[in-house]
C-alpha cells in the first residue's frame, strides 16, 4: 500500500470523463492496488471520500469512510469504508440539503452545496458485485461529492452563492454549524 499524490484543481485529469472499469478488469492486482491506495491516502489526508481521477487515474472509482472522530468534518454518522466502481446515482427527492463542502484537490476552502437529500447508488463493489442501495444525510453528500469526480466536476462548480465560499479557519469561525 502507498499514499499517492493528489491532484489538484487546475489539473486537467480532474475535468475528464473518467473510464468506467470493465467488470472483469476489477479483480486485477493493479484495481485492487489502486483500491487499497485511494483508502490509504483518504485515512493520510482525513478525506471522507476519494476518486480515482484525484490520484491521477482517469477511471471511475470511488472510496468513502465516515468516522465521528474525522477533524475536518464534524458528523455523528459512521459509514464503514465503502468502494463504488462505475457508479450511476439517481435523486429519489426533490428535497435538498445544503452543506459546506470540501475536497482534498481543492486545498484549504470549503463552500455550501446544495445536492438531493436521498439517492439511490447503483455501482459495482471491490470484488465486482453489483451494489444498489439508498443513501441519504452525510454519505450521501459524500458520494454525489465523489461522483461528480468522476464526471471531471469540482464542488466549486455547484456553489450557487459564492459569498458561500470560505477559507477554512473563516469556514470555522463564522459559518460551522449554521
Ligand atoms: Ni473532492
């Protein structure tokens, strides 16, 4: 296992249309490799999620673990590490939850996003498996959050008010927990 690099915004990598994986390419030792990576260097960083496309690897994978004790995101929710391969997501509510958002490729800002509260996610899990599955609070931020990586979109793209947008410790001081 490795910590990989992280790409950041002005990458071209992170604005392409990741590769989806073929089915049976997911058992390889090198998806595997990247798999075991990508939740290395999620835990290095205190991400909540990863995609493949911030490690440099245009394809259409995603990691995700959510623990209470994560000191960038404040949450009582705990979602064990979960790996989603070629995902397709589909709003299952109008409703929208706003949430100040933030990536490890887009270094030291967050900003307020607003996304479908409840989706459904449809993908393939680390040994192939089909997945399908309702999501809906924090991880389900997280995983639209992670999917759009893998459409070559950036959280900044949805912030609708950029008064909304923050620096970190201003993030902190002034706008958590509103
Ligand atoms: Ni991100």
């Amino acid at each position: 296992m490795a910590i990989r690099k992280v790409a950041v915004m002005g990458h071209p990598i992170l604005r392409q249309i990741a590769k989806e994986v073929p089915p049976e390419a997911i058992q390889t030792p090198e998806i595997q490799g990247l798999i075991e990576d990508m939740i290395e260097t999620m835990r290095e960083y205190d991400g909540v999620g990863l995609a493949a496309p911030q490690v440099y690897e245009s394809l259409q994978i995603a990691v995700m673990e959510i623990d209470s004790g994560n000191p960038r995101y404040a949450t009582a929710t705990n979602t064990p590490v979960t790996v989603f391969i070629n995902p397709k997501i589909t709003p299952l509510t109008e409703e929208t939850t706003g949430m100040w958002e933030g990536c490890l490729s887009v270094p030291g800002l967050r900003g307020l996003v607003y996304r479908p509260s409840k989706i459904l996610l449809e993908a393939l899990d680390r040994d192939g498996k089909p997945i399908k599955k309702e999501w809906d609070g924090f991880p389900a931020v997280a995983i639209q959050h992670e999917t759009d990586h893998l459409f070559g979109k950036l959280y900044i793209d949805r912030i609708e008010d950029t008064t909304q947008l923050a620096f970190n410790d201003e993030y902190r001081k002034y706008h958590q927990g509103e």
